[in-house]
C-alpha cells in the first residue's frame, strides 16, 4: 500500500471555492483502479491534512497524472493554497485493533 500525506494551507477567503473542488477530486479519486481510501481533517491552525491510500505505486501515479486531477493541481498552486507538502510513503507494516472484535473472542 502507498500512502500520501498532504499538508497544505488556503489562501484567505478561498475556503468554500476549494472544498467544491476537492470534493470533485475526491468523488473522483474513488473511481480510480487501486484506490482504498481518503480522510481530511482541518487543525485549528488552519492547516488541512489529508491522507490518501492507493495499492500501488502504479495507481497512485495514474491518480496523479489524470487529466481532471493535474488541472486541480494546478487551480491549487494559482488560487487557492500559500503552502502545501506531500510526502509519499510504502508501508511497511499495519496493525489494527477493534474493541468490538476483541470482546468476542474466539
């Protein structure tokens, strides 16, 4: 699994503009091959974190060269963040724990 983990802040006054386009990328994104899952959260700094799972290097880069989502990328850097950061990794290890599932038992 790769996972993306984009940091970015907005431009003042540019909020309602962005989540309509971000919510296109986002509807979008789950339609691509190899897509898992995406979640955004705001910090109260301002800061938008989301992080992004694809099952391959190779889909994620289909996800990050497709038409609709290079112009996004675009529309980004001219209108609407002062800053972004996005750091790609491969994972390496998952563990997951649910307490519904724990108190079952075997």
């Amino acid at each position: 699994m790769i996972v993306t983990v984009f940091r970015t802040r907005l431009l003042p006054g540019v909020r309602e503009e962005y989540l309509a386009l971000a919510e296109r990328m986002n509807k979008l994104a789950a339609t691509m091959p190899g897509y898992i899952s995406h979640k955004t959260f705001f910090a109260d700094d301002g800061e938008r974190v989301t992080i992004v799972e694809f099952e391959s290097r190779e889909t994620l880069q289909a996800w990050r060269s497709h038409p609709d989502h290079v112009e996004a990328q675009r529309q980004g850097r001219l209108r609407f963040y002062s800053e972004y950061q996005f750091t790609t990794c491969e994972m390496l290890h998952q563990s997951a724990y649910t307490r519904e599932n724990a108190l079952e038992g075997p």
